[in-house]
C-alpha cells in the first residue's frame, strides 16, 4: 500500500485508534503527504529534550506540567521547581535550574528580520549553549541587563530577586549591558551587576573546576551526540534525528521510493498518535507524545503503512501541531463526511 493511498486509509485507521473522539466530537484524518503549506519552518519551535521534576509551561491561558514531547513556542513561559533542556533546531540547548522562570520570548527572529533567540530570565539560573552550526545570536534579558552569545559558546546566568545578576562565561565571548555601561567578557570570567544602573567594572575570573551539581548536570545533559540518522533526515531538524538511534530503524519502502523510520518494540496494536495526548494551544489542536522519539516524528514528516514494514515514518522539514485532520460525524446521518 502506498504512502499515498495511506491519506485515505489513514481516515479510518485513525478513527478506532481514537473511540473517544467519535461524535460529536471531531474525528482525525491524516493529510495528503504532499501537501507542506500548513507547515511552519522547525526553528519556530524547541523540543524539551530533558526535563526532571515539578516543571510547568505556560501557553497563553492554558498552564500544565512541561513533558517531553510538548513542542515550545514564542510567548511560552516556564517555571521550575525542577530541572530541564530545551533544544533548538540549529543545535543550540538552554538547561534551565530549579527556581527558574523564563519567558521564550522571540525564537530566530529580531525586529530586522535576523536570526536571534530572545530569553527573559526573571529569576533563576540557566545555561545558554550556543551550537557550532548556529548562524543565529542568542540574547537573555534580566531584570539588570542583557547578555548576548553571538558566536558559538556557552555561559550561565542567574538572576535573584533582589535583582542581582551574576554571569560566568565558559567558552567563546559573551557582551553584557544595561543602562549605564557594558562588558564583554571572555571564557573563565564572570561578573556580577546590581541593578540596571550599575557599572559593569567588576568582570574577575574564576576557576572552571568550581562547579556544583546544577553545573555538573550540565555537563551531560547539555553535550549532544552525533547521531547515526543525521543523514536520513532533511538538515533542518538532524539536531532531533538522535531520539530516533535507540528507538527503531531505518528501511528502504518501495512505495515512498525513500528511506524511511519505523519504531521498534512496539506492540502489534500500535499506531501513530495513540500514547500521548492532545493540547489545545494557542497554534492548533496540538499532539503531546509520551514516547521519547514522538516530538520530531509527530511534528515533522508523515506516516505511512505496509505489510511489509507495518507503520513507518516519512521524514519531512516542516512543522505541524500534528499532521492530521479534523473532521465531524454528522448525527444525523450517522456518516463520516469528508
């Protein structure tokens, strides 16, 4: 059966995979495989690629706890009793400690059009890396000024409600500036501001080995790896390609004439969008997978069917809530219309 025959099929496969859905409620069917307008380029969105403990997320008028498939957007809100990663699509990751609230408030995109992340930390501690293929700079507001990574780095910030600021940069160069003054500080030197108004003359070093357990965490949740389906997937989203090594294997399917996906250690009864569940976010009915390799295989690319292989995954560079669609069953004829 074909990639392109599944769009039809997929109606009904998806519907019993969802008997809670049936009327009045609306009904999923899978879109045409060729048709990307619907998508929005993946350095829109961050995946949660670690997260431990109370962490929730707030989206618009909608707060619940922060999961690993929950795709992050422009405007969301964390706040973390907890600790977790949040991972770019050009390879950047931000770990955030407990006590933090951040705002995401811009991602890849300034008021000229550049490529910037804008971060609003308004207490708490994070760690900014910076990834060697980004093109993109990185800028985190604090209640006492701005720190921008503009070239490929790391360093860590935390802010505390007395709006003290403290910045300890740990590779490549890092600009700081408030009101009254500004700094750029190296790899080993930190500095710690006041206020908006402080100068900023008390850059000083400090030794690399000073690390507690927030930054030794740090140093394995934040490295990434090089990923054996890097290849196979379009270049935009080859930074999310590594949760797909562990969890299933790549096949050649005739039909799609491509290399495709399918997961491994799955029951026979397993479909796609079945564990997890459904968010109803600001950008659309939006899929939240419970399964470590759900966030890029739901948001991006399409699923197919054969005897052969059983369900597979067609890698696709464009983002999606969930690439299906919605459609109702008419109570009074007691038929799908689509």
């Amino acid at each position: 059966m074909s990639a392109r025959l599944f769009s039809t099929l997929g109606r009904f496969s998806m519907a019993l995979a969802l008997p809670a859905l049936i009327a009045p409620a609306p009904l999923l069917a899978t879109e045409d495989p060729d048709d990307d307008l619907a998508g929005e380029t993946p350095e829109r969105y961050a995946q949660v690629k670690a997260v431990e403990g109370d962490v929730r997320i707030r989206k618009g008028d909608v707060e619940e706890a922060l999961e690993r498939g929950t795709p992050v957007a422009e405007g969301d809100t964390i706040e973390s009793r907890g600790r977790g990663v949040l991972q770019l699509g050009d390879g950047s990751r931000i770990a955030f400690a407990p006590g933090t609230r951040l705002q995401v408030a811009a991602l890849f995109q300034d008021n000229k059009g550049q490529p910037q992340v804008l971060l609003r930390l308004d207490r708490g501690r994070i760690r900014v890396n910076l990834g060697s293929d980004s093109e993109a700079r990185i800028r985190v507001d604090t209640p006492a000024g701005t720190a921008t990574l503009s070239d490929p780095g790391a360093f860590t910030l935390e802010a505390e409600s007395d709006r003290t600021v403290r910045l300890r940069v740990h590779s490549g160069r890092v600009g700081y500036e408030n009101e009254a003054d500004r700094a750029r500080l190296s790899a080993g030197e930190r500095l710690t501001v006041y206020g908006s108004r402080d100068r900023l003359d008390r850059v000083r070093s400090f030794n690399t080995y000073d690390f507690d357990a927030f930054d030794d965490w740090c140093e394995s949740a934040m490295q990434g790896r090089r990923s054996a389906s890097r290849d196979r997937v379009p270049s935009a989203i080859r930074y999310y390609a590594d949760d797909l090594d562990d969890n299933g294997e790549w096949v050649y399917v005739d039909e799609t004439s491509s290399w495709c996906w399918r997961p491994l250690r799955v029951g026979a009864e397993w479909r796609p969008y079945w564990r997890g569940r459904w968010g109803s976010y600001a950008g659309g009915m939006t899929w939240v997978s419970s399964e470590p390799w759900g966030y890029v295989t739901h948001h991006y690319g399409r699923w197919g069917w054969t005897s052969r292989w059983g369900w597979y995954w067609i890698p696709g560079v464009y983002y999606s809530p969930a690439w299906v669609a919605w459609n109702h069953l008419s109570r009074a004829s007691k038929a799908w219309s689509w």
